[in-house]
C-alpha cells in the first residue's frame, strides 16, 4: 500500500481538528479536536518511520526513532489532557460553562 | 636664539594662565606685574632678536617647534619664521602693548580682584596669539593667531558684559570677523590643493606656477579676511562699536596691533599680490574708499572714542592703498607710526575719560587744557602726527604712501590727500572741542577733574615721543640719500620699493609740500572755528548724514539682517515648528494610533487567537514552499 493514502487521511484529520478547533466553543470539543491534531501527526510519523526510510530494506529496525517519538508525544498528550480537563472541569465548577467565548478575561 | 624666540611668545601665555587661573586669589598689584611684566620681558627678548636681525648678512630663522597636522603629503608644522618683517611687529605689539599694559594697571584701577586680573588674562591671551599671527611660518599658525586675536577682541569689548549694549556690540565684532574668516579659510584650502603646502617660502617659490585666474582668487578672498580684521569696506562697521570695550583696549587692539593684522597678513603675500593686479587694484579702491568715507563720518561724531575709531577705520584705509599700490615697505611703515599714534590718542582719551568720571561726549568737555597738561600736550603731538604736520611721523609714511599712489595712479593721491585733509580737519575739531575753550560740564564734574596719574602719564608720554620722532626710521629718499632705514631693513622681505624711478625730485617735493600745506590749512581753520565756538546743535542736512554715519548700519540691517532674520524666522516657524517637528511627532503619533488599532486584536477570544496562528502557519508553508527561490 501507497504512503499517500496514510498522508492524505493525516492531513484530512489535521485538517478536521483545525477546522473543529477554529469554529467549535465547547472547550472539550476543542480538546478533542487537538487530540485528533496530535494523532494525525502521530500517524504520519508512523507511515514515515515504516515505509519510508531510506534503510528499511536492509534493517528491521529502521527508523524506530519516529515510533519513539510517537511514544513520547501520546505520553505528553496524556499529560496534558489530564492537566486540561482538570482545568476544564474547574472553569465548569466556577463558571457552569466550558463555552470558550465566554472566558474572555485572560486578557485583562 | 630658538629659545628666546619661543619665550617670546610663550611668556604671554605663562602670563595668562597664571591671571586666569588663579583670578580669584589674585591681588591686583600682582596680576598688574604679572601682565604687564611677562610683555616687559617679552619686549626685551624681542630687543635682543632684533640685534640679531638688524645684523648684516641675516638670514631668516625657521624655528620647527612640533609637527602640527600630518596627512599624507600635506604637513603642516607649527614653527616661527623670524625675519626683518615679523620682528618689527613683534616690536611693535610688545612695545606698544607693554605701554598699554602699564596704563591699564592705572586705568582699570576701579575694577574688583577677580575682574582685574580677568582684564589682564584677556590681554596677555590676546598679545599671545598676536604673536603666533606674526611669527607664524605658515598660513595655518597666522589663522590660529587670527582667530584667538578675534577671540580676544570679543572677550574684551564685551568686559562689562552685563551692559546688554556692550555684549552686543562684541557680538557684531565677532560676526563680521567671521564673515572675513570664512573668505580667508576658503583661500587657505585654496592654496593647500593648489600648492599642497601652506608654508609662506614654498607657497611664494611655486606662485609663479599657478594661474593667474588662481592667483587672483585667492588674493581677493584672502582680502575678504583682510577686511573683515582690519575693518575696511564692507565689513569696518564692527570697529566703531568696538568702543565698548576698556579704552586701553581700544587702544591696543582696535588701533595698534590687532586691526594690523590685515595689513600684515596681506604684506606677507606681496608675492601673490604682485602677481594679481586685479587684486592689487581691489585692494587700492577699498582702501581710498574707506580712507573717505570713514573720515567723513569721522568729522561729525561727538563720542571722543568714536571719532577716534573711524580715524582709525581711515588710516586703516591708507594702509591698504599702501599695498594695493604695491608699496608694502610704506604700508607697513604707517602701520608703526600709526601704532604710535593711535596708541597715544587712544591713552590721552582714555585719560580724558578718566578725568571726567566716564563722559565721552566731548560736547561736555572743553577746556581741558588747564586741568591736565601732560594730556594736553601729549594729545596735540598725537593730534599733528596723525594730521601729517613735519616732522611727525605720520607725515613721512602718510606721504610716502600718497607719492606711491601718484606713481600708480594720480586719482589715488587725490584721494589720499582729501582724506589727509578730512583727517586733519577732524582730528583738530576733537583737539579744540576737548581742550581749548570753556568747560561745559556740570559743576561736579569741574570739580573731579585732575591729571592722571604717573602710570598713565607716562606711558603717554613714551608713546609721544615715539609719535614724534618715530617717522625718522623712515626718512624718504628725497630728502636725504640712504636715510630710509626702515625701508632697508624690510627690504630683503618685501623688495625695495623705489618711487624715484619714475617720478622726479621735484614732482616728489610738490606732492609733499601739497599735502602738507593743505593738511596744515585745514588744522589752522579747525583750530580757529572750534575752539572759539564748538558745534553743539544737531547737524542738520548732509552733516546729519554724516553724524548718522551714511546710514551703513541701517541699510545693512535693511538689506542683510532683517532677510536673514525673516528668513531664519521662516526656517524657525516653517521648517522647524512645522516639517522638521511634524515628522518627529507623526512618527509618535503614527506608532501610537496604529497601536491603539493593533490592540483590538487582543481580543480575549481564544477561538480568534487560533485563527490566526493558523493562518500564520499557512503564511509561513506559502512563503517557504513558493515564494522562496
């Protein structure tokens, strides 16, 4: 199988998790949508690290760099989405709304 | 030797430190020996000097004292050059200028400390850089001179500068010298891109090179120096106003030494003139024009310094006829005798002064004669020297200068001799209203008057009889064969001048005797006419114009300040307050608006923030993929 098939469903879903991150106010939404981000990356780093690589004939492991970066990125992913919902969850106990419009106060 | 010649110079400066740093400790009998007596030492070097150059077989010094501009090829050393001509003005100025010193410790004598000793700093300054304007080998080290006697003018005419008259009267000194300046400057890089040196011998070796269209230039602007410093047309109207300043000072600078400097400057580059005959012609014209239009205004002031200095104007006038008709010899000659004196009338006006508590107008005097005789006595041999009577020295240079002037061209002569009667006629109208008649002062004043003291007479009367006797230095030829010792002297300098070539003994003898009958007449009638009935009233009519001073000042105000203020006044409302200021402050106001503008961005919206870091994102993939090359 091709590599542009994985490229072109990485950058539809990049493009998904722009566009919800742009037009949704919800803030979970807006939370999934940066996942969904981050995943299409994790995805083309995958296809790359697997298909790719300029040595992939000859060795195995070839490129196992990119599958370790991808590690890396759900690890920070996770952090961060726990760090975020708590925060989500303590704006909703504040305010009873997670509608990003209405936090407008961070710039004063 | 060099040493002493460097002393000559560098004592004045000691001089000058000494008074202005320690001014404010300073006891005046101490800051008056301290002037007056680095020049009393100065003069006697000079003395000694001039033994070694009076010799037989002398040939110029050079003294190199350091290199003072190196670039590339161009070198310019700050040396003296000691030859007949420099050290006859350094006798003049230390001689002149010691007796002047030595008044002044009498004259100045109501001044506080600080001031006292301030007064003899700007007067050892000013000797100091008289000095380096005469010894200097090369243009530069005679600019710098130049411009610190300038200097020096400023700082003494505007000594009571918290008369706002007199502060202004040394501006307009300043400001006119500047406008002479500016020509001389422009003459000096002249010469360095032609000749690549500013040294007076390699300058004078390589003229006859150079054009003639080149030559005449930089004559003519090195005369545009020459007027603005030694107050001919069209810059002279600065030495009148001048007599703000201390009356010694007046004395020294603006009659003996430092309005000279032109003359100096200009007899140094005879060589350059003798090759411009344009130039040469310039020079006369302005000369016999100031010599008549300042002696006319001469005749109609009432202010004894006044009078005096548009005398001065005059003689000054003579002078440049001297050396535009190519009789430097002669030029340099009255430029002596005139500093005798000059000197000598300056001093017994300031003695007047003195006598009557600060009044200088001479409606007011009269009299004087019987109050203080040494003045008296002293003034009148000043009065006949000035007027040309034989054998006062100003006769033998004045008419030295005129037949050379009859040589070159008849009208110069004529108009020589006008200007001597002119000079004769006012010069005894100030005699005979100061000395002779009644006293018309107040009654407090009749009672104040007294005769100086002897630190005011006698140099007074040493300047008399350099007055009297000083024109026998240069006897003419007519009279007696070889007798011209002055013109001997200066001759390895400036070229023997001989009028005897081509005018004859007897046509000599008839231009004199012409002169001198005329010049005489006109002092037996200006002593007959004022000394009985001196004019009082207003002058009306043509002398109104004179009094008035042909409305010089006027018409440069009209002509040449009021446009240059208006203009300024344009540059200061226009340029200044409207563009220069409007792009300053719309910058400011620019960057805060647009501000302002930019601020709304800061929504708070976060949805927008992402926005536009996406688009952000995209600009940065556009320009990286397609726009780069």
């Amino acid at each position: 199988m091709p590599i542009n098939y994985y490229i072109f469903l990485a950058i539809a879903l990049f493009c998904i998790g722009v566009a919800g991150v742009l037009t949704r106010r919800n803030a979970i939404i807006i939370f999934m949508c940066v996942e969904l981000m981050l995943n299409a990356v994790n995805l083309l780093l995958i296809a790359f690290s697997k298909m790719h690589h300029a040595e992939v004939a000859t060795d195995p492991n070839a490129g196992i760099n990119g599958q370790i970066f991808v590690f890396f990125i759900m690890v920070v992913a996770a952090a961060e989405v726990s760090v975020g919902l708590a925060i989500i969850a303590m704006l909703y106990r504040n305010t009873h709304s997670v509608d990003v419009n209405f936090l407008n106060r961070l710039k004063h | 030797m060099n040493t002493l010649i460097c002393l000559v110079s560098l004592l004045p400066l000691i001089g000058f430190l000494l008074n202005g740093l320690f001014r404010k400790s300073m006891p005046k009998a101490l800051a008056g020996i301290i002037g007056s007596g680095t020049i009393l030492v100065s003069f006697i070097i000079t003395l000694v000097i001039f033994v070694q150059v009076k010799k037989e077989g002398f040939e110029p010094i050079t003294v190199n004292l350091f290199p003072f501009i190196t670039s590339d090829t161009l070198k310019i050393g700050f040396s003296f050059l000691i030859d007949p001509l420099s050290t006859l003005f350094m006798l003049i100025i230390t001689g002149v200028g010691f007796l002047i010193h030595w008044y002044s410790t009498s004259y100045m004598h109501e001044e506080s400390a600080p001031d006292y000793a301030k007064y003899f700093c700007y007067l050892n300054l000013f000797v100091f850089f008289m000095l380096l304007l005469v010894m200097g080998a090369n243009y530069v080290i005679l600019f710098i001179g130049w411009e610190g006697v300038g200097l020096c003018s400023y700082l003494l005419i505007g000594y009571w500068f918290k008369n706002l008259d007199y502060g202004t009267a040394a501006k307009k000194a300043f400001v006119m010298n500047r406008i002479g300046d500016l020509g001389f400057l422009i003459a000096l890089f002249a010469l360095i891109s032609q000749f690549g040196s500013v040294n007076f011998d390699e300058v004078f070796s390589k003229a006859p090179t150079a054009s003639t269209q080149f030559i005449t230039c930089v004559t003519l602007l090195l005369f545009i120096g020459a007027t603005g410093k030694s107050a001919q047309i069209p810059l002279y109207t600065w030495l009148p106003d001048a007599m703000a300043g201390p009356t010694p000072v007046s004395a020294l600078i603006h009659a003996a030494t430092m309005v000279t400097a032109g003359i100096y400057m200009v007899a140094r580059s005879h060589v350059l003139y003798n090759l411009a005959p344009f130039s040469q012609t310039v020079v006369a014209v302005i000369g016999s024009a100031t010599i008549i239009l300042a002696a006319t205004i001469a005749v109609k002031q009432n202010d004894i310094k006044k009078v005096l200095a548009y005398s001065t104007v005059s003689q000054l006038g003579y002078m440049f006829l001297g050396l535009g008709v190519g009789a430097y010899t002669e030029a340099v000659f009255h430029v002596m005798t005139h500093a005798f004196f000059k000197a000598l009338l300056f001093l017994g006006a300031g003695s007047v002064i003195h006598a009557m508590s600060g009044e200088q107008d001479i409606r007011s005097m009269g009299g004087l004669k019987k109050y203080l005789p040494i003045t008296h006595i002293t003034f009148l041999l000043g009065c006949l020297a000035i007027a040309g009577i034989p054998p006062f020295s100003g006769f033998f240079s004045k008419d030295e200068i005129l037949t050379a002037a009859y040589e070159r061209n008849p009208v110069y002569y004529i108009v020589g001799v006008a200007g001597a009667m002119l000079t004769a006629f006012y010069m005894f109208r100030l005699y005979a209203t100061t000395f002779l008649g009644g006293f018309r002062g107040t009654e407090k004043q009749q009672h104040h008057l007294h005769e100086s003291p002897g630190a005011m007479t006698i140099p007074l009367i040493a300047l008399a009889i350099l007055a009297t006797v000083g024109g026998f230095l240069g006897i003419p030829e007519v009279f007696a064969k070889n007798s011209n010792w002055l013109g001997h002297f200066l001759g390895p300098v400036l070229g023997e001048h001989a009028p005897e070539a081509s005018i004859s003994v007897s046509t000599e003898w008839m231009l004199m005797g012409v002169s001198t009958v005329l010049a005489a007449s006109m002092v037996i009638y200006a002593w007959g006419r004022f000394s009985k009935k001196p004019e009082l009233d207003t002058p009306r009519g043509i002398g109104k114009w004179m009094a008035d001073k042909w409305y010089v000042d006027e018409i440069y105000q009209a002509l040449i300040v009021r446009p240059l203020k208006a203009f300024s006044g344009f540059l200061d409302n226009v340029m200044e307050k409207g563009v220069i200021d409007g792009v300053v402050n719309g910058t400011g106001r620019l960057v805060q608006y647009s501000s302002r503008q930019l601020r709304y961005l800061q929504s708070g919206q976060v949805g927008g923030y992402v926005l536009l870091m996406v688009i952000g994102i995209i600009a940065l993939f556009v320009v990286q993929l397609f726009l780069r090359k």
